[in-house]
C-alpha cells in the first residue's frame, strides 16, 4: 500500500469514528419532508429559561428532505422551525421521546399540513388536539355570529351568544382537566396543565397534580407543576 493510499485509508477511518461518535452522543432523531421548499433553514428547538434554544439546524439547498438529532433525558415538547427570510414565524411543536419522530409538512401550509409520527405522548397530544379543534371551530361560529347580530343591533342575540361562547369556554377547560386525568400516566397531563388549563380554577389544577403517578410527577411538566402548585400555597 502507498503512503497516499495508507493517508487516504486513514482520513476515512477517522471520519467513520467521527460520525460515529456523533450517532452515539444523540438518541433523538427527527426527520422529515417539506414538500416544495428549495432553500431555507430548518431548526430543532427546545424551550429554555428565558428564550428558545437551537438543539441542532440544517440548511436545505435543493433537497426537501431534513434529518434532525439531539440528546433527550426524557419526553419534552420541542419545535421544528422553518426559517425562509420572509419575515415571519413558522413552527411545528411536537412531543418527542428517545428515538425517530417523522414530521411531513408542506411550504405553503408549513403548520397546518403538517403529520407527525413518533412518541406515544405525541399520538396522546393529538388525541386532544383533534378535540380541542372542534371546540374552537364552534367558537369561531359563534364568534362570526355574534359580530353579525352586534351589526344588526340585535341585542337578545348578541346576549345569548356570548352567553354560549363562555359555556364553550367552559366546557374546554373541563374537557381538558379530565383529560389529564385520565392520562395521570403520561407526560401530557402535568404540559397542559401549566399550557392549556393554567387558567382554570387551582382547585382542579391541584387535581391534576395530586393525580399524577409517582413517576409523572417527576418528570420534567411534572416537576414544573409541582413547583407552581407549592408557590401559590404559600402565597
């Protein structure tokens, strides 16, 4: 073998060690496709203390396709951010837990197109979520029905469907407490009790927690949970 071959061997030899340190140092790998984007920048992100935090990022150059890694102690909601310099945000949150979530989306409804496979405690999140549509779509309704009885100075009408429009507002923060309930095994229940129920009354807010297994309790919501219902009874 030649010194150049014998130089070149061991260059490739190193490279392989690289990379594979670096596959070890991760055990979270999110990948995907943005259908109709040719040149942008997409980033997995956490949420940190006081600001958003990149985990890792990749420049799209032609390709449409994106493979994202990180390192994750344990299940937390992350974003995937798509960067295109038109001024605007674009992102997709999601829960990721160790190993391979695949998110699908498009250019042009780079939110709303998007399909998601992974975690356990995502297909949780959907579950809610596809409920929680329902809900805001009839809020909507009643939204677009109100303005148009204000228009028309039909006072009966704009009293009853704001009376409809806090009973919808209710029936939400309920649907959402006894969810968390009825998943006090998951990850989920303690995120949406301090995201999607941090309104409700704490009397429920303190049910959710003390409903939480051992385990959730400790996790990362978990552990965020606790310290919110321990600083406001000691207030």
């Amino acid at each position: 073998m030649t010194k150049l071959n014998k130089a070149l061997s061991l260059i490739i030899l190193l490279l392989i060690v690289v990379s594979c340190g670096k596959d070890n140092d991760t055990n979270f790998t999110l990948k995907g496709t943005v259908k109709g984007l040719k040149k942008g920048v997409v980033y997995l992100q956490k949420d940190g203390d006081s600001s958003i935090i990149d985990l890792d990022s990749m420049a799209i150059t032609g390709q449409s396709d994106f493979n994202l890694h990180t390192n994750l102690d344990e299940p937390i909601l992350l974003y995937l951010k798509l960067f295109k310099n038109d001024g605007e945000e674009h992102y997709i949150p999601f829960f990721a837990d160790k190993g391979v979530t695949e998110i699908n989306t498009t250019l042009k409804n780079f939110n709303f197109d998007s399909e998601i496979k992974g975690s356990k405690q995502q297909a949780l999140l959907d579950e809610y979520l596809e409920i929680m549509s329902q809900y805001n779509n009839k809020s909507l309704d009643v939204i677009e029905e109100r303005y148009l009885a204000q228009r028309d100075n039909d006072s009966i009408a704009v009293d009853s469907l704001g009376k409809i429009s806090d009973q919808l507002i209710k029936r939400k923060y309920a649907y959402t407490i006894q969810f968390a309930i009825n998943n006090k095994d998951s990850e989920v229940a303690p995120y949406l009790a301090m995201y999607e129920a941090r309104y409700a009354n704490t009397v429920y807010i303190d049910s959710i927690y003390n409903s939480l297994t051992a385990e959730i309790k400790e996790s990362f919501y978990g552990k965020k949970l606790g310290e919110v219902v321990a600083n406001r009874n000691k207030n």
